[in-house]
C-alpha cells in the first residue's frame, strides 16, 4: 500500500464529527506511512488534523421541510464539495451518516471519476425504513461500516462490502464519580438534590421544537422539586437560542465557545455521569447516556409534512437504540404527536421518583452496550482497519 494516503472525508453533524475523529485518529495509528485529510467536518476531526473546506454546522439540518429553505446553499455546497474531491483525487472518499447531502455529493463524484473508491461510515437504517435506499446506495457506494451487528447482510445483499466495527462510544471515555461530584459542586447543587439534564438535540430546528416542551416539562417539575437541577450541555452554535427559549428559569447552559474541544467534552460527560435524570432527543445521544449510565426518556418532533412521510415508511416500534438492540422498551419514548409535556413530565417524574425504575433501565443500557462491541478494539481502530483492507484489496 502507497505510504501516503489521502482522505477526503464528510462528517455532516456532531454524532459525525465524533466518528470521523474517532476513524482518523486509528488511520493515523494502523497506516505505517503519512496520512492526508481533507473534507468537512467538526472541532474533533480539525483537532485530527482535518482540512474543512466549510463549517460542518452548515450541514446540520434534517428533514424535507427543514432543507427546503436551505436548498440552494446546500446545492451549491454539494457542488463545491464535489469540485473540492475531483481536485483533491484522494485514496478514497469517506461519507458518514447525512445520507441528504453525502449522497448527492458520491454520486456526482462517481459521474466525473468512475473508479474513486467510496466508503460510507453508519449503515443507512432500511431495517427501520426505507428498504430500498441499500439498493441506490449500492451505485455509488463501494464498502460500508457498520455500527449495529445486525446490519451487514442488509448491505451484502445489495453488493457493496460491509464491516461491523462496533460502536464508538463504547470506549469513549467515561467521568469518573470524583468528576460527577465536582461537577455537582461547580453547577451549586444543595445536597440531596437531583439533576435533570435536557439534551433538546443539535440541529436548530431540533432545539426549535423540543426546547419549549421541554421548558414546560421543567416549570411543572420545579413546583415538585423546588430543588431541582437543571442542566443543558449545547453545541456553540445553538447556545443563544437555547438562552432564548428557557429565558427566566434557573438552567446551567453548558457553553463550549471558551473551551477546547477536550474540555467541552469532559464537562459534558461529568454533566451525563453526575444526573439523576436525562431528558434528551431522540438520536446517537441516546447511546451517549447508556454509556455514562444515566437513565433516560426519549423525545422528538419534527415538521409535520416530515413526520407525515416518515410515519408511513417506518417498519420497527421504537427508535431508540437501546430498545432496539435488546428488544425492550426499557427507554421511554415520546415521538410525534406523543411528545406532549404532559406524557414527558409524568415519565420523567417516575423515573426522579423510582430508584428501583432507574437501576432496571441501566441493566438493560450495559446489555446494549456489550451488543455493541464493549470490550473489543475500539471501534474507530475497527474501522479504519476495515478501511485499509478495502484500500488494499480493491
């Protein structure tokens, strides 16, 4: 194998920038020669030494009426992106998750250069909707990596070639309790108090949405627990509207603009491991909480044109990972129509109010997690081992 390579990679959210970080950091570490980036992606994967041609937070939008204001601008980075990749002629190119724009941007590529090699990282789910996207994806992509065990013969089937590399927040690092208890410190919790961590997702529109639900859920819990905590880690880029929307009540926001990525990280994980409760979007984050054992209820809404199209192609009863993975419904989840403040509230409240409700969640989020991979290599050197296979024997 040549020993230098080129990758031109495209992470599309923060989900994406933490796997990207993860995959470039083990291509670094199993290739014996130089190792090149270039693309577009978060702090993590600049921290890796990524070249983004363009802020990653552009990219982070989901669903058919939310990119339709945006169409344009997307477009013309699809086009940009595209240009970049055929100037660039990398070894190959790496797409994770955002199919929308990762999508348009292989298969346009494929067009001008035939024989470029493309890796998509986070199998689409056609076990949960969609079934025929493995079989469109299958023009344009060459290999796959997957996160779920489940999901190689899906891909397989279609032609392309597919690793199960496990996923990664199974080895991320984890606070310690010391952490937890400084953190509980640093934030002014009185003791014997418990803290609710709301996680109203990274996108605007997610915040946009969830965030005034999840604000009511918090003033009708405040008269139970006038004590109560409430913490709200975010993404820079959504800090304001966040102060925005829970403007007048007691909240700590987690502001990562002054901090390193390192940093932003840490506090965030202290804030996962110290909580007695989360109440967070639904998506990747999910698995986040398992990790760092904190129990957890599910929610997410989205524009009803969206949530009208999406209703009829789903084909499994939860979206929660960890439901899914072990077949439970151990998370509570409240999507669509039946995110409500008044279903969350009585959810959240049981799990505050039931020690014994919240040791069984967690019994089931470890299971999940050995399902995943805990204890093997680290997922990020899976698969960028998975990659350097590919490389060499394509």
């Amino acid at each position: 194998m040549n020993s230098t390579l080129t990758f031109f990679i495209i992470a599309g959210e923060s989900s994406g920038d933490r796997l990207g970080a993860a995959l470039m950091q083990g291509l670094k570490s199993e290739h014996g020669g130089t190792v090149n980036f270039i693309g577009v992606g978060g702090p993590l994967m600049i921290d890796q030494g990524l070249k983004s041609i363009f802020p990653m937070d552009e990219l982070s939008v989901m669903g058919i009426a939310e990119v339709l204001p945006k169409i344009r601008q997307l477009l013309r980075r699809i086009k940009e992106t595209a240009v970049a990749i055929e100037r660039a002629n990398p070894t190959a190119l790496i797409t994770i998750d955002s199919p929308d724009f990762c999508f348009r941007v292989a298969k346009r590529v494929k067009i001008q250069m035939p024989a470029l090699r493309v890796i998509h990282y986070v199998a689409p789910s056609v076990w949960a909707w969609r079934p025929k996207r493995a079989a469109k994806m299958a023009r344009f992509v060459n290999h796959v990596l997957a996160l779920l065990p489940f999901e190689p013969p899906y891909m397989e089937a279609e032609g392309m070639t597919c690793d199960f590399v496990g996923h990664p927040i199974t080895t991320e690092r984890q606070a310690t309790d010391a952490q937890a208890i400084t953190f509980r410190s640093e934030i002014g919790m009185a003791s014997g108090a418990q803290l609710l961590t709301l996680l109203p997702g990274s996108r605007t529109s997610e915040v946009t949405r969830l965030g005034p639900v999840f604000r009511e859920v918090v003033e009708r819990l405040r008269q139970d627990y006038p004590n109560l905590k409430i913490a709200i880690p975010s993404v820079g880029a959504r800090v304001e509207l966040i102060k925005e929307i829970f403007n007048g009540l007691d909240v700590t926001i987690l502001d990562p603009r002054e901090m390193s990525s390192k940093e932003s990280e840490d506090r965030k994980r202290a804030c996962y491991k110290a909580s007695d409760v989360a109440l967070a979007a639904s998506g990747t984050v999910s698995l986040e909480l398992a990790a760092a054992e904190t129990p957890m209820v599910i929610a997410y809404k989205m524009h009803w044109l969206t949530a009208f199209i999406k209703r009829r192609m789903v084909r499994v009863s939860t979206a929660t990972l960890v439901n899914l993975l072990t077949d439970t419904n151990a998370v509570p989840e409240f999507l669509l129509e039946e995110c409500t403040a008044d279903n969350i509230y009585y959810s959240v409240k049981s799990l505050l109010d039931n020690a014994e409700a919240r040791e069984a969640q967690l019994a089931v989020s470890l299971r999940a997690m050995d399902m995943l991979g805990k204890g093997d290599d680290a997922s990020g050197n899976r698969a960028a081992k998975s990659v350097l296979n590919f490389i060499e024997q394509s």
